[in-house]
C-alpha cells in the first residue's frame, strides 16, 4: 500500500517540556508502528505551545488512531502533499 504524508497539528495549553515531549513521542511512536505508519519530522513553536508533526502512514485515519491507543491529545489529522519551490528558483 502506498505511502501518505499525514500532518497533525497539536495545542498545549503550558509549554512543551522536553521530558513531556520525549514521553510522548515514545508512547505515540510504538503505536504507530502496530499502525504501520512512521513520525518524520515536527515543528514546535518558539513559545512551546503549538507543534506541527508529519508523517508517513497508510491514511489519516492510521495516525488518528495511533494517537488515541497513546492516550494523545490532538487538534487534527490531514493528508497532505508536499509542495515545494523548484530547484533554482528564488
């Protein structure tokens, strides 16, 4: 089955801790792959409070469900293409 790139986008209402962060991340991670889905890269905002995360899984819905079997709270989950600037231009 081919791969999507799925973005979820999350809120806290304190700062994102690094200790927090790696405990999620750890607990996400291991459901994801019973998902067949894998994290790629985040995003965290300078202030802490709002992060980006995108990944490879077979559909949204994979990584929905991740993050519930986690116990992980999220804003929303969507598919995605990626879209950049060409090689060469400004």
């Amino acid at each position: 089955m081919p791969m999507s790139i799925i973005i979820v986008e999350t809120t806290y209402d304190t700062p994102l801790d690094d200790a927090e962060h790696a405990r999620v991340g750890q607990r996400v991670d291991a459901c994801l792959a019973a998902h067949g889905a894998a994290w790629v890269r985040s995003y965290l905002s300078t202030d802490r409070r709002r992060m980006v995360c995108e990944f490879e899984a077979p559909d949204a819905e994979a990584v929905r469900l991740s993050y519930r079997n986690a116990g992980v709270g999220f804003e929303r989950a969507w598919t995605a293409f990626k879209y950049e600037r060409a090689a060469g231009s400004a």
